[in-house]
C-alpha cells in the first residue's frame, strides 16, 4: 500500500506536500518523496525513511513552485531502493507522477514501451504507467497538450495497464501547469480529491490529506476516469472507462485511517458496522466470555461494537510502543519479527483470571496473532478467544496489498480444525464472507477473502508477479 498525494495552486506545494505526506504515513513507511514544478522545471528528491527524516527544512526550501507530487511507499516486494521511490517524472513530454496500486501486467507493458524504443529502468509500477501515458501524449503532438490529449492518454492507460492504480500527475496542459488524477476502471485504490479556498486543488489517497490542509473534499476519484484540476477553476471530470466499481474493502478492514472519508462513508464507521456484525456470529456460537480487548490501534472501534452488541466490558489491554512501526507493513520477516517484541505489552490485571476476547482486524501471515496470544497466555487469564472482524485471507492479493503467494497465508495452510491450536487461543471466530459482504452492502473487492478477482490475473501474470514482484502498493 501507498499514499500518494498531488497539490496545485498553492504557496508552496513543498510545505503542503510535507504535511499531506505525514498524514498519510501510515500508508508506507519504507521510503518517501516529493517533487515541484517551476515554470516547467521539475525538482525532485526522495530517500528511504519517513517524511520527517527524508525533508529537511533546507531539502522543502530547494523544492520550489507551486504544484508538485508527493508519495510514500509501502514495497510489495524487495529490498526497497531508493531509486524506485516515487514520484517519476519524463522529459518528453514533462509529466511528473506517482501512484498507489499494482500493475499485473508488466512483461506485456515493457515488450508494448521495448517494441517503441522505451525501456523501463526500475523495479516501480508507477514508471510503466508513466511511460505509456507520456507515450501516447508523443503520439498525440509533441507540445502544446490539451485536455483532450490527457483524456486520451487516460484512455491509453486503461487499454493497455492492467491492475489496481489510483495516479496523480502534473504536466502543462493548454499552456499551464496541470493536476491530473484518474483512477483505474473499477476503483479498487482509493483516492479523492478536493480544493481550498483560495482555488487550490488536492488529489490524494485518503481524505485525512486533505484535512490536515483545510482542503474541502469534493468527491472520490470516479472510477475509470480522469480529473483535471488547475488554480481557481472548476474540475473537469471525464469519464473514460468506467466499470463496475469495486472498491478495495481491506482498506476499511486495515489499511485507511479511521477518520478517512471513502465512498462508502467514514472508515470508521465500516468497521463499527463489522465488529457489530462479528458480535452478533460470536454470539450465535454459543460461547462466553468477561472482557473484549481490542488488538491496537485498528481494531479498536470494531471491539467497542462487539463489546457493546455482546453487553461486555470493552479494555485496552495491550499499550502499544507508539514508536515503532505498523507489522504487516515491515518488508522483510526479521523486522517484522523484531517489530513484535517492541511493539505491545499486555497489561496484566485486565486479563488475569478472565475469558477474554481478543478483537483482530484481520489474519495474514498468523505471525502477529500468535505472538498476543502468547503475551495474553503470560497473564494467565481464565481463557483466550480470537475474534476477527473479517473473514480468514485464504487468497493472495494481486492489486497492492503483501499478501503475495499462499504459502504465507496461515488460514491457506493450516486446516481451519487446527487453528485454535495454531495460533494459541481457546477459540477463534472469522467474520463469514456473508457478514462482510452483507455489512458493506455494495460491492466490492474481497478476493483476498473470496477468491473473486475483479480484474482477473493469467496464470502466466500470476507466476511472473509471485517470480518477479515488484512495484508498490
Ligand atoms: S484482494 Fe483483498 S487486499 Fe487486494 S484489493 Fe481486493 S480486497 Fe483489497
């Protein structure tokens, strides 16, 4: 998963940008960066680390104009270089841009970009995007780009990129500084966008972006389309290949902030409705417990819902190290592990002697549930059961999220008889795929759950991204 953000129209886009990137931190923490337009000159800089280690005060002040693109990332895979930090840019034409998504379809796409002469250098998606749309904005004319021409390169990007990405870009468009932002035919990244008093425009994954500028959020991006927003002008909003939508729901699940605001309302709210849904499956199993106590920092509201349809009290019983970094989004399995031990204690009087339901978002790997568990057991309470407000990852995600092959995938492997025992807890209980797909009541994408990929992936595509997997979430 990553956060990108693009912004126009305002003093100074690298300020904007430092803060919008802060607020969408959680979003990839791996490596970050940021790049300017200045009468037409683009100024870029990124490094591994968090937005406050990579931006200095000096670094923001060299990063001059009033539009620019900003990105943190979160690698699928890889050791994570900084030459694969976003955004990119190309010099014919101008266009700089960053994403969030996977492309399943990178061997088509070089052989397309080799077959005219262009060769893809790095190991992120965002570049063979940027390179078919620049490419067919060449086709088009050489100078002098219009609307029309970036609805056509939108459109070129849709024909020939397959996967889930939300972008943004800026590129001169009718002889001035442009922000465009589309988003693939179903919308399985999210993204929005919206403007601030003074006729600035934002772009950006999540809401909460906007709202640490004051922006006011004007819609999502519309699936399958393309927004072109330039300093106190309307947005144009064209739609070229719209499908059925099918928003990501483990954004809801896991990855969103809470208060971000996405199509189907606050995220926040979702996962109230989830662990309301979850409290009353646990309920029907016929089990009993004393005390909730939500795993931190996601599953928080989802307990306090299943506290409240169960009639039980609700506890932290955990405190989470504030200062050390979101598990799941750790590249490799050694930080990961070491992120562990760092990162909760239990507090042992809220456990000792009760039975005790432990709320997860979710399980993936099994590596984090095992390890509460364990922490949970040291203090010796009555009983452990595992609630989880979303059904068990049996699938792997081709569309940004690291959930790459099955093998990885506990409840894949492991007979679900055998899971209590595999992740040392008393009982455990998943949400069905009919609480969630009834709780959201739309569609959408839940193939990590289900199995239903939305943009189906070839065999051939699925070996070459399990063989070879690259670009960022
Ligand atoms: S497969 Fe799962 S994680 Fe991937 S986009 Fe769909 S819902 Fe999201």
């Amino acid at each position: 998963m990553c956060g990108f953000v693009g912004i126009i129209g305002v003093e100074r886009a690298s300020a904007a940008l430092s803060m919008a990137l802060q607020a969408l931190q959680h979003r990839g923490q791996d490596a970050c960066g940021m790049g300017t337009v200045e009468k037409g000159r683009f100024h870029v800089h990124k490094d591994l680390g968090l937005v406050v280690n990579v931006f200095s005060d000096q670094t923001l002040a060299q990063l001059r104009g009033s539009a620019g693109i900003g990105h943190t990332r979160y690698p699928t895979v890889g050791a994570g270089v900084r030459e694969d930090a976003q955004p990119f840019y190309t010099r014919r034409p101008g266009v700089l841009m960053a994403h969030n998504g996977n492309v399943t379809n990178l061997d088509a796409l070089e052989t397309y970009l080799l077959s005219r002469g262009i060769h893809v250098q790095s190991q992120c998606d965002v570049e063979p995007i940027l390179l078919v749309f620049a490419e067919a904005l060449s086709d088009r004319r050489a100078t002098g780009h219009t609307a029309d021409d970036v609805v056509f390169a939108v459109r070129e990007v849709f024909r020939l990129v397959r996967g889930a990405y939300s972008c943004a870009a800026i590129l001169e468009v009718d002889g001035e500084e442009t922000l465009v932002a589309f988003r693939d035919p179903h919308g399985i990244r999210p993204g929005s966008y919206g403007t601030s008093e003074s006729g600035g425009w934002m772009a950006c994954s999540e809401s909460v972006a906007m709202d640490a500028l004051g922006f006011d959020r004007v819609a999502d991006l519309p699936v399958g389309s393309v927004v072109i927003m330039r300093p106190g002008q309307a947005a144009q909003v064209v739609s070229v290949q719209p499908e059925k939508p099918m928003p990501c729901v483990f954004e809801r699940i896991y990855f969103a902030r809470p208060d971000s605001l996405m199509e189907d309302g606050r995220v926040n709210a979702v996962r109230w409705a989830l662990g309301k849904r979850l409290g009353e499956e646990w309920a029907r199993r016929g089990l009993e417990a004393d005390v909730v106590v939500p795993v931190p920092d996601t599953s928080r509201t989802s307990a306090q819902a299943m506290a409240e349809v169960l009639g039980l009290p609700y506890r932290e019983g955990f405190i989470k190290n504030r200062y050390s970094g979101r598990t799941f989004i750790m590249p490799d399995a050694a930080s990961r592990q070491a992120a562990h031990r760092l990162k909760l204690n239990p507090i042992p009087e809220i456990f000792e002697g009760k039975r005790v339901i432990l709320v997860d978002d979710s399980v993936v790997r099994g590596t984090t549930v095992r390890r509460l568990a364990s922490l949970a057991r040291a203090t010796n309470p009555a009983a452990v059961h595992l609630a989880v407000y979303s059904p068990p990852v049996r699938h792997p995600c081709y569309y940004g999220i690291d959930m790459p092959s099955k093998k990885e995938l506990v409840a894949a492997k492991v007979p679900e008889n055998e899971w209590p025992e595999a992740f040392g807890v008393d009982s455990v209980t998943f949400l069905s795929l009919d609480g969630l797909r009834e709780t959201m009541g739309r569609p959408v994408c839940m193939a990590c759950f289900d199995g239903d990929y939305t943009v189906p992936v070839s065999t051939g595509e699925v070996a070459a991204i399990v063989a070879d997997r690259r670009g960022e979430g």
